[in-house]
C-alpha cells in the first residue's frame, strides 16, 4: 500500500463550514431555546452575530426545512416566513 491510499481524504471546507460558525463550541442546549424564551433566544441570536457563516447556516436550514432552533440569526417561524416570502 502507497502512502497515498493511506492518506487521508479531506473535505473541501464548504463541506466543513458547521465547523466555522461562532455555535461550534456552544452548548447546543444554547441554540435551541424554548420558543417562548426571549432570554435564551436573544442569547442564541448573539452567538449567531457576527458569524462568518450566518448565510450558509440559514440557507442550509430552510433548504432542510428545518424550523427547530435559532439557525442563521432566526427562529423556526421566522425562517419559515422568510422561506415564503422569497419563493413568493
């Protein structure tokens, strides 16, 4: 066996860009507060300011319809209507 095979495959880092954003060392507790806690959402929407990834984070939640949490700066029903009013 080369050297080659044995070395190992790396991503390219659009595939990594989960290990970029400011969450990535939060506790994931943090970014999924009870929809009716302004507190921890306000908390989780700090973490989310100034991420270098906030767009990639909010594209990839509403391409997977996923509407739990705070993802790129918003809640489920924020990004829910936002996901409308741009395919509107």
């Amino acid at each position: 066996m080369s050297a080659a095979t044995l070395s190992r495959s790396y991503l390219p880092l659009d595939a990594n860009w989960r290990l970029l954003g400011n969450c990535a060392d939060e506790d994931p507790d943090v970014m999924y507060p009870p929809p009716r806690d302004r507190y921890g959402i306000r908390q989780a929407r700090d973490v989310c300011g100034g991420c270098p990834v906030t767009v990639k984070c909010l594209t990839d939640a509403i391409e997977a319809q996923d509407w739990n949490g705070i993802r790129g700066g918003m809640t489920g029903d924020e990004r829910r209507a936002y996901a409308k009013q741009v395919a509107a």
